[in-house]
C-alpha cells in the first residue's frame, strides 16, 4: 500500500464496518467468530496496528450498567428496582438514565448507546425500545422488546396468555361486548395482547367489533380520549379491558366524568399490576406481570455477558396472571 494501514483500510478489505473491526481487534461483544476471524486475517495481511492508548481506554470497565428508558413512569420504576435488586451485592453499580425526555421519539436508544457505552457504562438494558435492534460496543438486553426479529437477548412477559386471561375472565362474568384499549403498536406485548384479546373472543363464539378498538399507545392521555370516544356510543362496551394500569386508570376516569358507575355499569381491567392498581379506588382489576422479575433476569443474562459467558437463553418469556380485584362485576 505504501503507507501504514489504517482502521478504514482493514474495514473495507474484511468488509465490515470500522466498528466491527475495533470490536474484532479489541475483543469485545458482538461480532461473531466468523467474522472475528476474517477480520483478523486482514490485519494481519495489511500489518494494521491499532492505538496501544486508545485499545488501553477501551479496555477499561467502568463498572456501571445502563438502563435505558423512553421516560421514569411505573413500569420503568418498578423494572429499575428489579435492577437494582439484581446489581445487589455485586461489584457493579447502576445509572438509569431516560433518553427520550427531550421528544426525539424513535431512534432515540441508538443516541443513547453511542454517548455513553465504552466510557461510562460495561453494560445496557434497554426498556421498552423503539428500534428493533442497536449496534453497541458493550452488551445489551431489552425488556418488553420492539416488533420483529430481534438479535438482541431479549426478556418479557407473557402477554398472549395474559391478554387471553383478562378477556376470558371479562367473558366468564357475562360480558360480550368488551372494548379494548391497545398499547404502542411498534412494541410486541402490544400485537400479542391484542392477538391475545381476539384468541378469546373467537374461542367464545363472540364476533370481533374494530369498533371496540382503539390504539392508547401504553398513554394516560390518549387511552383517556379513546375511552370517552369508546363511551360515548349508543351501544357502548359494558366492559374494557387496557392494555396497560396507566390505560385503565385512564377509563376509570373516563368513566366518572361520563357519570359511568365502576363496575355497576362498567367493568375495566388492566394489565401490569403497577402498585397505583391496587391503591385505586375501586382497586383495579389486572393481569400481573413480575415486572422487578423482569429487572433481575435481564440484568444477571447481561452481567454473563459482560463476563464472556454463553446464555442458556437468549429470549425469556415469564408467565403472568390474573388479579381480580373491585373494577370487574357481571353485567347488570
């Protein structure tokens, strides 16, 4: 080549990215055998040879591990104390830190990743993510991940059979005509509670009505709005069950202003269990998910990462279930 090569030169002779290639010669998570080899072949043949400083910076574990969220609201707060629970008694210590506050929306764990992993963090869970996978120089687990083939370990709950366990219990009380108030459309616990809410409809014999469907988003604000529209109509559901508690407590409160009498002439029931549910009033009926559960697995299946070890399971799935409480009645 006549000159010394560089990390551009390795990257377009393996054809690879510039970041695979530091992650190959560095050794770090993320790139496979295959690739580690062929990338090696290359430095070798062209004489590459990185930075000693900067591979001695990058080789440098700051002991944090990252947790990434759309925004600190229930669900993320009670993830965070399965988290913390979890970094316990460890030599690791835990930053949270919300990277869509400043209302970028989508993208936003990919920003997240680039400005704090290799220097301020070893390790990322994300929460709730917006983007199906992120390319990162430290190892990374979702919880409750994006639609689509993720290769990302990923940690969940059950929400198919969670969904199937509110609308059945919904339609053993009597009801028929039970609205539903879905969450984010790009998130899969969403498509599998409303996959979930029609499985038991159909298995009933009950006719699925798109009128008795609307898109809450997981959002108090817009699950509040559908539930006034859902309300509002001459033949209205006796009974909704919301994709999530912030959803539901959302309807409650539709409901009142409506003059809407929970659960005489309504019945609602969430999915979550958020520790709001059980100190409403009436206390709300729900499906419970083990989401501090959810913390704890997704934070030891990242510390094996970071410590080179290969996971028996790289998608878990925990099972939920249904929590009656004073929202739900037979209708009248």
């Amino acid at each position: 080549m006549g000159r010394r090569a560089t990390i551009n030169d390795v990257a377009a002779a393996a054809g690879v990215s510039v970041s695979t290639v530091s992650k190959a010669v560095h050794g770090r998570y993320g790139v496979s055998p295959d690739t580690i080899r062929r990338v090696m072949d290359v430095v070798e043949r062209l004489g590459y040879q990185s930075s000693l400083g900067a591979s001695s910076m990058r080789a440098h574990r700051t002991g944090v591990i990252g947790v990434l969220v759309p925004a600190f609201e229930p669900f993320s707060a009670e993830i965070l104390k399965g988290v913390g629970a979890a970094v316990r008694g460890t030599a690791f210590d835990l930053m949270a830190y919300a990277g869509s506050q400043d209302g970028t929306g989508e993208g936003w764990e990919r920003r997240s990743v680039s400005r704090l992993s290799g220097t301020l963090i070893d390790g990322v869970i994300m929460v709730t993510p917006t983007v199906v996978n992120v390319a990162g120089e430290v190892p990374i687990v979702a919880i409750d991940p994006h639609t689509g083939p993720a290769d990302l370990p990923t940690v969940e709950s059950d929400s198919f059979h969670g969904a199937q366990l509110a609308t059945r219990y919904l339609i053993e009380l009597g009801h028929s005509r039970i609205g539903f108030i879905a969450g984010r459309p790009d998130l899969r616990s969403s498509v599998l509670r409303d996959a979930g809410y029609r499985s038991a409809l159909l298995e009933a014999g009950i006719r699925f009505e798109p009128g008795l469907v609307g898109v809450g988003r997981y959002e108090e604000d817009a699950s509040r709005q559908l539930a006034h529209e859902l309300l509002s109509q001459v033949e209205r559901p006796t009974a909704i069950f919301a994709a999530n508690d912030l959803s539901a407590i959302a309807v409650l409160g539709a409901a009142h202003e409506l003059g809407i009498s929970v659960p005489d002439e309504l019945s609602v029931i969430g999915f979550d269990d958020i520790p709001e549910a059980s100190r409403h009033v009436p206390a709300l009926s729900t499906v419970r998910q083990p989401m501090q559960r959810l913390g704890e697995v997704a934070t030891r299946l990242l510390i094996g990462l970071m410590n080179g070890e290969t996971p028996e399971q790289t998608h878990v799935r925990l099972p939920t279930r249904l929590v009656p409480r004073a929202t739900t009645a037979p209708p009248l």
